[in-house]
C-alpha cells in the first residue's frame, strides 16, 4: 500500500499574486516637508547723482582747505598790496591808539616787524650768590690766646650760620653752624681749655667731638664734626687745653665735601660761630 502523500497541485496565477502581496512591506507612511520661504533682500537704492557729487566734492575740498589756511597772505599779494591797507587802517585808528604801530616787511627786509622788551637770564649760581652768597667771612686770627680759631691761620669758609639752600638731598637748609675748608686731612685744635663730653662716629656728623668750656661765667659746647673717621685721639672726661689737637678734617656723615663744621651753643642755644669768634678768638 502507496503511504506517499499525493503531489500538491500547482498554484494559480491569482493565489501567486495574493502570495507576493502577502510578502511585499507595507508602505510607509509619508512624511510632511515644510517649506520655509525666506523673504528677499530689499533692493537697496544707488544713490542719486546729485549726492555722488556732493560726496566726491566733499573728499576733494577738505585738503584744498585746509592747505588755503596754512599758506601765508603774502604768498598771494605783493608787498606793494598790504602795506597801503594797513597803512590806511592804521590811520583811521590813529585817535584810539596812537602809541601802536606795525609794519609789514618782506623775507629780505632787515626791519623789525614787533618791538620787544629787553630780558636777561641769570643762571642758577648767580641767584643763590645774590641770596645768600652777601655775607663776608674774611677773618684774621694770631693763633695765641685764651681763645682761638680752630686753625692757626685764616682758612677758606664754604657755608655760614643760618638760612642757606641745601647742598645735598638730607643737608639742612638752616645751617646750624660753620663750615672750614682748609683741605682734606687738615688738622684741627681746640678753641679753649674744656672737657671732652663726647668723642664718637655715626649719624649725620660722622665722626665728631664735643667739648665743654667755661668761658666768661658760662657754659660752651664747641662741636667738631665731618672728622675723618678715627682721626681723634679724644675720649670722653679728658681734659683738653687750648691748641690741643681735636682730629682731622674729612668727609664722613652727611657731607658734600672735605670740611669743618663747627658749631657753639651757649648755655644750650645756638649762636652764630663767626660772630662769636669774632668777638672772642685772638
């Protein structure tokens, strides 16, 4: 007995399209395109011929104007030209200011146009010598007596007692004392028998000595200062005599040079060291 299952019958035409509408995909769907419209540019205008001009007129005239303000009058017109009309205004003005006068010259004409006052210039030096630089310090000295200069002989003197210009940024404008120039390294004496209240090195008077004196029923501090450094013999409490050797000029502390300043103070207040040598130094 055949158990073979029977041949299938073929399909027909109509099964075989229903079969490939049956595979084929559904379509899908469609799809919404939005269409943005830009608006056009607006047209921009070309400017009018009349304003081309304007423009082109405006470019060509302002360097022509401004070379016109900068050339002189004379370039246009001869001398022969001005000088009459000025001549003319200047009389017709002549009742209101009679004193003024002008005159037009040409490049080669050897007059002066303008009157001026006469000046001068005085230099630097010269204003600080008629301000400060009046005062006298001749001196003459015998070297013997109670009382002396601190040098034998008369020595040059830089700067004296009181208002001076400062010779240096830290310097003093109100000069305390007297300033000596005998020469880097010369040697320097006591005015008077004293003590020796101070002997030492540092500040604005570099090294420096102070002594104490009796003179005339008062109290005298003498001060020596700008000394070169460890040039004194001195120490404080020795006793000194008139014509002792202090130390040696220098240049230490606040100094612009070689020099002795020297100071008195009478019961503690400054006095003029020229004057008061003057009147008690031999």
């Amino acid at each position: 007995m055949d158990t073979s299952s029977p041949a299938e019958a073929p399909l027909t035409r109509r099964q075989l399209r229903e079969l490939e509408k049956s595979r084929a995909p559904a379509p899908a769907s469609p799809v919404a395109v939005i269409e943005e419209r830009i608006p056009p540019a607006p047209a921009v205008p070309k400017p009018s011929l009349g304003k081309r001009i304007l423009s082109w007129g405006t470019m060509i005239a302002t360097p022509l104007l401004f070379i016109g303000v900068s050339l002189p009058v004379n370039l246009f017109y001869s001398e022969a030209d001005i000088s009459p009309a000025i001549a003319g205004a200047l009389a017709e003005g002549e009742g209101a200011s009679a004193a003024q006068s002008f005159t037009v010259a040409g490049s080669q004409s050897s007059q002066v146009g303008i009157q001026r006052q006469s000046w001068s210039v005085t230099s630097y030096a010269e204003v600080l010598k008629a301000r400060y630089g009046n005062r006298s310090f001749s001196y003459s000295t015998t070297g013997t007596g109670s009382i002396r200069w601190p040098f034998p002989t008369a020595v040059p003197i830089s700067s004296g007692y009181g208002d001076r210009v400062a010779p240096c940024r830290y310097c003093s404008s109100d000069h305390r004392g007297l300033d000596f120039i005998p020469g880097n390294g010369a040697p320097i004496f006591a005015i008077a028998d004293g003590v020796v209240v101070a002997s030492e090195f540092g500040g604005g008077y570099g090294q420096y000595v102070y002594l104490e004196h009796e003179i005339n029923g008062r109290t005298v501090l003498t001060v020596y200062a700008h000394m070169q450094r460890n040039s004194s013999p001195l120490r404080p409490g020795e006793i000194v005599r008139v014509g002792d050797f202090i130390g040696l000029v220098g240049n230490t502390g606040i100094s612009t040079g070689p020099h002795l300043h020297f100071e008195v103070r009478i019961e503690g207040e400054y006095v003029d060291p020229f004057a008061w040598l003057k009147d008690n130094a031999f």
